[in-house]
C-alpha cells in the first residue's frame, strides 16, 4: 500500500490487506489518506462496524463480485468499462480513480444499519444490524433463517450498545440450540449473570428480567457447549456454533 502511495498512485486496499492492519482501521486510513476501500459482497456481515465507522469518516466503501476463477485479492467492480485490478501484493492501477465510473448503487449504502428502537429489537435474518448498537462479536454471517453464535471469532456473543439499557427491562431471545439443548446459557449484563436452560434445538422465544441495571451497555451470552459440523462429520463447516439466533428485544 505505502508503494502505491509513495508513486502517487490512489490506492484502493481490498479487504484483505485492510485486515492485516495492527489497530484502528479507520484511523490508519485517515493517515494515510486513503478515500476508497473495497470489499466483496461475500462478507459484508463480518465487516458491518468497521464499513460503518469508516463511512463515518468519509472513507468510501465500494462493494465487488468475486470472479469464479480468482479468490477476493483480485475484484472487479462490474460498473467499470475496465477492468480495475487490486492485488495484494502488486499493484495494477490507473494513475487515478474517478468514482463516478462505478454507480452509486455499489457504495454500501445498504448495509449500513437500520432504524429500530430497543423493543423492535435485532432481527437476525436482516442485513446489517440496527443502529442503536455500536459493536457485536461472536456472532456469524447471516443466513435466511438468522445467523449461529461461532466460538471462533470470539469466546462469547457480545452486543454494545451506544447507550446504557433501561435499569429494569425484559429481555426476550428467540433463540435455538447447536449440541446445547438441556445446558444452561450464561447471560451477563451489568453487574447482573443470570442463567437461561435451551430447552429445544429450534428457535423458541425465551425471556429474562433484569432489575437494578446501572449503565450497562454490554449484553454477553456465552454458549455452554459450542461444536462443529465437521467435529461431528456432519458436513465441512468448522465454525464452532452453540446458539441460532433469530431476534432479540429490551422490552420494559
């Protein structure tokens, strides 16, 4: 990246290198000046926080299909009349990139969040996530059901929120079961842990009530007996799932 700059090139990172950097992100951009990222459409869930601070920012994402035949360090933005090649480690660019030869419907403007109020709640099988949240880890990519809990991108589900939650609140899961049914789910939120037992391995709704909350903005579920598909040689996925989930609510 800092050879494309230093030879006055404007660089566009693809994800791939992007996630190499040590630290903020977004900050790292802003210092090096770089006004334009791209990433494949492929993934766009996992990346949701970090496009969303960096558009933020005025960093412009631009979103790219993934050609059969090369892996996401070569993409093609479809709106071109060229092709623009980005690589990872050598640099086929123009001299300049004008962003009005790529449509306006390819800046991610679509997976930027949605409107909704604590008791609308996280729908799960929507795109992005809504807009009083500030971060989630933990969770996978979205599928048309909702989306698995994966020990393998953090040891627990967390969700931050931007503003502390209710001092007393209800909190409704609809929620299902990996190799968990029969075990009790950890819920932790402010200095409040509370125990939930998965009754089924399809999504059932459950609720919790939560008195004396102080300014928490943190809700941790950690999932009792997190397995994978391919331990158990049910199919290839290695992601190591414990709950489905389908929405969750503050209700007061």
């Amino acid at each position: 990246m800092d050879e494309a700059l230093l030879a006055g090139i404007q660089a566009m990172p693809t994800w791939r290198i992007i996630e190499q950097i040590k630290g903020d992100k977004t900050d790292f951009l802003i210092n090096k000046n770089i006004k334009y990222i791209a990433t494949s459409r492929n993934n766009l869930e996992q990346r949701y926080f970090d496009l969303l601070k960096m558009s933020k920012a005025g960093i412009k994402a631009y979103a790219f299909h993934v050609d059969d035949i090369h892996d996401e360090s070569y993409m093609i933005c479809h709106e071109l009349g060229y092709f623009y090649r980005i690589y990872a480690n050598k640099w086929d660019f123009h001299n300049s990139f004008n962003e009005s030869v790529c449509s306006k419907n390819i800046i991610l403007k679509t997976i930027l969040g949605y409107r909704a109020t604590l008791s609308e709640g996280t729908i799960f099988n929507k795109e992005g996530y809504p807009d009083f949240l500030a971060n989630v880890s933990g969770i996978s990519y979205l599928e048309d059901w909702g989306r698995w809990s994966d020990v393998n991108l953090n040891k627990y589900v967390e969700f931050a929120f931007k503003e502390a939650l209710p001092k007393n609140f209800k909190l409704e899961l609809e929620i299902g079961g990996y190799q968990n049914v029969g075990n009790f789910i950890t819920v932790k939120i402010g200095g409040k842990i509370k125990k939930l037992k998965l009754v089924d391995s399809s999504i059932r709704k459950y609720e919790l009530e939560f008195y004396d909350i102080e300014n928490a903005t943190t809700i941790k579920i950690v999932p009792p007996k997190p397995t994978s598909p391919k331990s158990l040689q049910q199919s290839n996925d290695t992601r190591k799932l414990g709950l489905s989930f389908a929405s969750l609510r503050i209700l007061k």
